[in-house]
C-alpha cells in the first residue's frame, strides 16, 4: 500500500530552502524546477529536478548565483541534496543512481549524456567518495572552490562542497543550507543586494509556511531548528545594515523611492515643528509659512528676497 507524506521517508527541513533558492536563482524563461519530483508511482522523491524548457529557442544564460551547483546544466539535471545536519553515506550513491535511472525511464531519456547528477552536502565524506569510485565513478577538483566533477557510471557527476563554496562570491546563498549556519552564524559573508534579498524572501517564506494552517504538514526532520536558524540570519542581516542598505536589500528601493510613495504631511509625521526646517536657509524657510503670515511681511523684507522666493512669494500671494 502507498504511503501518504506523514508516513514512510522523514523529510527534512533544510530541503525545502535549498529548492527555494534554486528555482529563486535560476530564469524561469529557460527552466523548470520540480520540487520533490516524483520518480514512480510510489511517494519515492528527487530532492529536485531541473529541465531545460524546449519551447524557449537559443542557449540559455549561465546563472549569476549559486555556479557551484547550476552552471552547465545538460537537458536534465538530478539534485540531492543532504542539509546542514545530515551526511553523504554510501546509501546516496545508490539512491542518486536509482534516481537518475528511474527519471530517465519516466520521461523516456535514452542519452545519459543529456543527465547530470548534482550532489551539494555540507563537506564530502570520504565513504561517499569511496562508494563513487567502487561504482566504476571518479572525481576530481575543478577550478571552483569546494566544486568536485567527474561521472557516476555514464553519467555525469557534480559534487560541491558547501562549507568550502559558500565565502566564494556570488556562492554566499549555499550559506543558509550549510552546517556553518549551525556551528557559527557569525561566519555569513558580505552579501550584495540580491543576496540580501533573496535572504529575506527565503526568511519570509519559511515563516508564511509554519504560520499557514492550510497547508499539509509533512513529517519533517529539524524544522524547528531551519525556522529557528532562519529567523537568527535575518536578524543578524537586519542589525547589520543602515536603514538605506535595508531598504535596497528588501525592496529594491532607496531613500528617494520611497519618500515619493508619501505625501509631504505624511513624510514630516513625529518630526517636531522645531525640527522640521533644521538645516534649511532662512531664504527658503519663508516659504514654509502661511499664506496669512507671508501677508504680514513687510514690503522690504521681501525685496531682500532671492528673486526666485520673491516670485514664489508674490504668486502665493496674487501680488
């Protein structure tokens, strides 16, 4: 009998957000990402499967974020993923094999060179990498950091460290899914706005789904520990920024942006009257008064003006 999601496999929580980031980073217009794509009529899951989109004509664009795992994908690409708390067992070789196979039959792929296996754990145990070579499969270090590739059988094989990846740049996202998030928060690198972004986003989207009583909620291992975690880097992120910088990173907006959304009464609201003309030449100052008080100022107060106040003040007053 089928198993239901409360039954059988315990997800775990970091899952979710690595998937996040992923279907968050790469262009909609050239891929698909399937969450947790089903690979036979049983609830037996992919962590996610990425798909090169063939209604969209020419050669996609290699992502800007998260190289280490999404940089020359093939047609078809399987990702498995272990979170911060978990390791690669020699288990995982065989499971990333079954997989690959069993999407390849699904779809009717016959061309392994149009497959490549993702793996992104938080550091490559040495029985992981045993387990690869004794299944006729060999890896070796690239020019990226923490970034392993080589083949699994016949099919293509990346392997990315995500401790050793993370301070890289454009490479920070794999922070948030890596055990350092766990062993010291203090350790998130410099982010630039996008990362920023993307950062809350996440942030938000794990709080909107423990707060949402409508969702299934699956058996999961360590979701207290990703909100909890979650909730700490936004913090750390927030109490790092000025309010200008945080403004770009959640929005997208600076200063001016978003004092345009207000009316001027609205914009001056709490700041005292004493406050409010701080900085400003006395010249313009009087423009701040009533129509009423401008009324009451003598003829050769005014000629002293600047000829631009004199000719905002005469308009004002219908002189």
């Amino acid at each position: 009998m089928a198993s239901d999601d409360t039954t059988g496999h315990l997800y775990t929580a970091w899952h979710p957000l690595f998937v996040w980031l992923i279907q968050h980073v790469l262009t909609a217009e050239w891929w698909d990402v399937l969450p947790e794509a089903q690979l036979t009529l049983e609830p037996q899951r992919a962590d996610a499967i990425i798909i090169r989109r063939k209604d969209v004509a020419g050669t996609p664009e290699e992502p800007e974020y998260l190289r280490s795992v999404l940089s020359a994908l093939r047609p078809h690409n399987v990702i498995h993923f272990k979170g911060a708390t978990d390791e690669l067992e020699v288990a995982d070789v065989f499971q990333v094999i079954a997989y690959t196979a069993q999407w390849m039959n699904l779809r009717g792929v016959t061309e392994p060179g149009d497959v490549s296996i993702r793996v992104v754990a938080s550091s490559i145990s040495p029985r992981f990498l045993r387990q690869v070579k004794a299944m006729g499969g060999a890896v070796e270090a690239t020019d990226m950091r923490g970034v392993l590739e080589g083949h699994l059988g016949v099919f293509p094989l990346r392997v990315v460290d995500a401790v050793a990846a993370y301070p890289s740049a454009h490479e920070h996202l794999l922070y948030s899914v890596s055990s350092d998030v766990l062993r010291d928060p203090s350790r998130l690198p410099p982010l630039d706005a996008r990362e920023m972004r993307l950062y809350h986003l996440l942030a938000q989207s794990v709080r909107q789904d423990r707060r949402d009583p409508t969702k299934k909620r699956r058996v999961m291992k360590d979701r207290e520990l990703v909100d909890m975690t979650m909730d700490q880097v936004r913090r750390m992120i927030v109490e790092s920024l000025t309010p200008e910088e945080l403004l770009a990173s959640i929005a997208g907006l600076d200063a001016d942006q978003v004092l345009s959304r207000y009316k001027p009464e609205e914009r001056l609201r709490g700041i005292p009257p004493e406050e409010r003309l701080r900085d400003v030449p006395p010249e313009h100052a009087i423009l701040a008064l009533s129509d009423t008080m401008l009324a009451q100022l003598p003829e050769t107060l005014l000629v002293g003006l600047p000829e631009e106040i004199q000719a905002k003040v005469r308009a004002r007053l219908g002189r």
